[in-house]
C-alpha cells in the first residue's frame, strides 16, 4: 500500500521491498500492532538477524512481576533511557509515546493482521506458554488469557487502529511505515532479510 500524498500530515506507507532496503541500513527500528499478530516474533528475528538490542515494551517499559503495572512517570523515564541507544527494535504500541518513539525510528513496521489471525495467535501462545512466562515478557507474568484481554484483541481494530493512524500522522513525518497485512508478506520480508521464516 503506497501513500503517494507528501503532505506533513500523511503517513508515507512503502511496500515490503522498500522497506527491507531500510531496514537493512536503520539502526532504530519501531514495530507495532495488536496482540497476536506475531510483532514480538517479527522483532525478534529482525533483532538477532543484524544484531540491534530487543526492547519489549511489555518486559521492559510495562509489566512488573505479578501483572503489576508500573507508573506512567516510570514507564516514561525508562522509554526515554532505552530510546536513546543507537541501535535498537522496539516491540509495542503505546501511541501516547509516537511523540518520542516514532521521531527517533528509521522506520515502523505496523502488523496489522486479521482480526482472527490476532486471535489465534493469542490463544496458540497461551497454548504454548501455559503456566509460563513469554521470554518478551516481564518475568512473573504467567501467560494467561482472560475475558477482559481477548475483548480488548477482537475490538482493537476499531477502538485502537485509529489512535495509531492519528498518531503516526502526528509524529511520523517522512519516516517510511510498512504495514504487514498478512503472514505471507511478513514471511515475504523475512526472505527479503535474509532472517528466516
């Protein structure tokens, strides 16, 4: 999905092969998306395949141990530290921190994924992980899925989608963004990378 708009509040989406030219020469990186849809995976492999340091902002920005939250000033005080490395990929959404977050990436890669695709994935990790703890994230946080959290999957398009398009409208400037609609483009971007499916 191209943007041929160049105004200062649109966002400039490039393709898959686009965006693995930038990738391969970026040294910070931004992936975002609903839960689910494999961005942690995405990072991961990108992260060990050129060598950037992996944040997740569930493990280390979000969660203490025992599904505890830590404080909006904190989180913000951590953000700031770990942004401020040369090279890195960051794992999350959290569009009230696009403003710092997004002007320090070289690029953004949106997984947006079907709505079922999001589900699965949440469920076949739980299945996974059961009465674990995810290594991208917090550790005493026990994979789990409740009510509350798979609404907050099934409804994410509508109530949060749009929150992402005003932010990286606000804050992304010229910045490229690849938005991944489906697993065979991630996979696409993987071969590109030479990172492994």
């Amino acid at each position: 999905m191209m943007d041929t708009n160049s105004g200062p509040n649109t966002i400039r989406y490039v393709g898959v092969a686009e965006a693995a030219d930038k990738i391969r020469v970026a040294d910070r990186i931004m992936v975002i998306g609903c839960s689910g849809g494999g961005k942690s995976t995405l990072s991961q492999k990108i992260a060990h395949r050129f060598g950037f340091s992996y944040i997740s902002i569930d493990r280390d920005i979000l969660w203490l141990p025992g599904w505890i939250q830590r404080s909006k000033e904190e989180q913000f005080v951590r953000i700031k530290a770990l942004i401020a490395g040369e090279r890195w990929i960051m794992d999350g959404t959290n569009t009230s921190t696009f403003d710092i977050r997004v002007p320090r990436s070289d690029i953004v890669i949106w997984v947006r994924m079907p709505r079922y695709v999001n589900v699965w994935g949440i469920l076949s990790r739980w299945a996974r992980h059961r009465g674990g703890t995810r290594p991208e994230m917090a550790p005493g946080c026990p994979e789990q899925v409740s009510w509350e959290f798979f609404r907050f999957v099934w409804t994410w398009e509508k109530v949060f989608a749009p929150r992402v398009i005003a932010a990286l409208t606000a804050h992304a400037g010229s910045k490229p963004v690849l938005m991944l609609k489906s697993r065979a483009e991630m996979r696409d971007l993987l071969d590109l990378l030479g990172a492994g499916a």
